[in-house]
C-alpha cells in the first residue's frame, strides 16, 4: 500500500519548474531574438551555399556535405539539392556578406534564377 501510495503521489504532483515552451520565448526575448527566429533560422539554412559552410562552420567541409538546399535553378525540376553547392563567389570582396550580394546581382540576369 505504501509503495502504491507513493507511485500515485509522484504521478499527480506537478513540477513547479517553467516549462520549455513558457521559458523558451523568455530566455530568447531577453538575448533579442526576434519571435521570428525559428522561421528565419530555417530560411537561411536552406539558402546556405558550401562557401558559408566552410565560413561559418567547418573550413574543410567538402561538396558532399549533406546539407540539403534549394536549388536557385528555377528552370530545373530539382527543387531542392542533397549538398550546399559551391558558388563560386568573388573572394575580391572583403566579407561574405558583399560576396553574397555579388553572387546575386551578378545573376540577376540569368533566365534560370528568374524562372
């Protein structure tokens, strides 16, 4: 009866720690997160190209990285790519971020981006 007692007691008394779901928004409010954090998160990464991999993640990754992306084809059938390609930006430009912005005004004028 005792044991049975307790078993019935531990089910029933509530945890009075927060929950993931209410501290989450919390913690990531207080660092300046933005609410929309996870949907931007999830946009960027399957953008990512292998020049950010090596960038941002890993210097030696290769272009069999697993890193699912989509395919700015547009005339393909291929929507989305197993591996972040390599681009080939123009390493002239100081910072990723002005090689980025290269890559896409440099195509611009390519049908198959505009679909």
């Amino acid at each position: 009866l005792l044991v049975l007692s307790v078993l019935i007691l531990s089910i029933t008394t509530t945890d009075s720690r927060p929950t993931a779901d209410a501290e989450c928004p919390i913690l990531m409010r207080d660092a300046g997160l933005s609410e929309d954090f996870a949907g931007l998160v999830a946009h960027r990464v399957h953008s990512l190209t292998l020049e950010d991999l090596r960038y941002y993640f890993k210097e030696g990754a290769t272009e069999d990285n697993g890193v699912p992306t989509v395919n700015y084809n547009l005339s393909s059938s291929v929507r989305v790519l197993p591996n972040a390609p390599l681009y080939g930006y123009d390493t002239s430009f100081a910072t990723i971020g002005l090689q980025h912005l290269d890559m896409v005004n440099s195509s611009l004028e390519i049908s198959q981006w505009t679909g």
